[in-house]
C-alpha cells in the first residue's frame, strides 16, 4: 500500500487517479504535479492498481487528511465522493460529468467543449453540413440544447433533437431522428450514453444508415467517429491546477464546472472517404490526430 502512495509527509492535496495505465490520466497527473509540486504538498494514489481496495484508500485518506482532493476520472471523483465528501474536490477528465453526485465543497473542468466553438469548428470542416442530429435527455441538456440552438443558426446549421425519456427509448428515437440529418452529433448525456452497449448500438446504426457521428471524447475514435473534438489535456489541468490553488486559499470560485480551454481533433478520413462527405480541404492544417 505504500507503494501507491508519495514519499511526502501528509499534503494538502492527495491525487485519486482512476487507472494511470490510461494515457490520458496518467498525462494529467503527469502535467498536475508539474504545476503544483513546488507549491503544494501532494500525495498520489493509484486506483487501478490491484492491490488497493476501498480499506486501503479511506485509510490513506484519514491518515494524510489531505485539504483537497484532486480526482482525475469518474471512478476516482465517486471513491472520494463516498469515502471524503466533506473534502474540497476538484476533479477532470470525467466523462459525462452531470451524472456525478455534486457536493457542496465539489468543483471540477469539464470534459465538454463550449457548443457554439464546436459547431463553428463542424462548419469549417463541413461547409456543406445542414442538419446535425442530437439526442439528449430533458433532464441533463434541456438548457444546454436550447443555448446550443441558438449557436447552430449563427452559423448557419440546423439542430434537430429528439429527446431520449430512458436508455429503452434509444432504438425509437435513433430511428426516428437518423433520416432527417445530415450528422449525428453525440453530446455528453446520462442516459443516452448509458454504457458501451448504448455507444455501440448507436454508433453501429448510424454507420447502417451511412450518416456520421461527430463526438467529443477520443475513445469515440475507437467506435467509428468521423470527427471528434475532445478537450486539450494540458489545458484543461493547468484550470483545475488554479482552481485547486483559489481552493486551497479559501478564494471564491466563479463557475464551478467550467469548460475546457482547449482543444485536439481527431479525423477519422476513412469516414469521411466511406460517407463522400464534402471535407474543406484547408481545415486539415487544424487536425491533431488523422485516421487513415
């Protein structure tokens, strides 16, 4: 148990990492040490490790009763959630952050980019593009669809949504949104995205019907993404690094869950070549990751 944790004596911040065999946690425990180390006291535990159990960690967090806790992933901000409440959190790269329980002491960056950025970013790819599909959840996007409405006619793109009640309603609404779009625009959403299973099964229908996906999150890229627009690691650490620092000096905080400031894209051009979408030729310079 040792091992998992820092040579340091107790610190004001220990890091729960969910998996830091995962490239992009370990990059931003990596790139959050580099910031605060000199600043803080840190102390580091690794939740993928087998020999670390539920025990183990409240023990570690009882003895170095760290001031915050730094959560890099969604299991790591639910173990401190469960185990440390009380403690001011700070956490990053959790996907679909809305269906975390939020505390009172709980901040975070999230892992989605503002829409109106992303949809200027899809008509500088697609200058052709009409009609994005979206399906969300009333619950967790009714504002945020209605804000990302009024972004899509600035540039000239047309939503269409279709509002997904439980995770049994997926089949229904895929069929009835794919037909009317040109793209169908996965956000984060709860209970549209409610496990590999439901990702799969929507990116395997929408492939059916030869309309694209677009996404926000890398592993999408692994299920067929044709565009995936995901937020900058580095960046959106150096934000929860500060955040962490106005924390720990008792300073207020404007926004809670701010989104990211940066960004990494990755096209998939074998979509774009199987689908004979109308590509902008010069948006290739903007690309950080090519799928051939």
């Amino acid at each position: 148990m040792a091992a998992a944790v820092s040579a340091e004596e107790a610190g004001s911040i220990l890091i729960l990492n969910s998996n830091m065999s995962t490239e992009k946690y370990a990059l931003a425990q990596t790139e959050f040490k580099s910031r605060l180390e000199k600043r803080s006291n840190l102390a580091e535990v690794n939740l993928g490790e087998k020999e670390i159990d539920e025990a183990g960690i409240e023990k570690i967090i009882r003895e170095k009763n760290p001031e915050l806790i730094y959560c890099i992933g969604s299991k790591a901000y639910m173990m401190s959630n469960k185990l440390a409440k009380e403690k001011k959190t700070v956490f990053s790269s959790a996907i679909n952050w809305r269906r975390l329980p939020m505390g009172r002491n709980t901040y975070g960056v999230s892992n989605e980019l503002p829409a109106g950025m992303v949809l200027m970013t899809y008509r500088y790819f697609f200058p052709g593009l009409k009609k994005i599909g979206v399906l969300y959840n009333q619950n967790y996007n009714a504002e945020w669809l209605k804000n990302a409405e009024k972004d899509a006619k600035d540039v000239g793109i047309e939503i269409i949504a279709e509002s997904v009640k439980n995770s049994n309603r997926l089949d229904s609404a895929l069929e009835e949104l794919l037909p009317k779009v040109d793209v169908l625009w996965l956000i984060s959403d709860p209970v549209v995205l409610s496990g590999p299973e439901s990702t799969l099964n929507i990116l395997q229908k929408s492939d059916s019907m030869k309309k694209p996906v677009f996404a926000y999150n890398e592993i999408f890229s692994s299920y067929g993404a044709l565009l995936v627009i995901d937020a900058d690691i580095p960046t959106m650490v150096e934000q929860a690094s500060m955040m962490a620092l106005d924390l720990l000096s008792n300073k207020k905080i404007a926004e809670r869950v701010p989104s990211p400031a940066g960004s990494h894209i990755i096209l998939n051009m074998k979509k774009v070549e199987e689908y004979g979408i109308e590509l902008n030729k010069e948006a290739i310079g903007s690309v950080n990751k090519i799928i051939k």
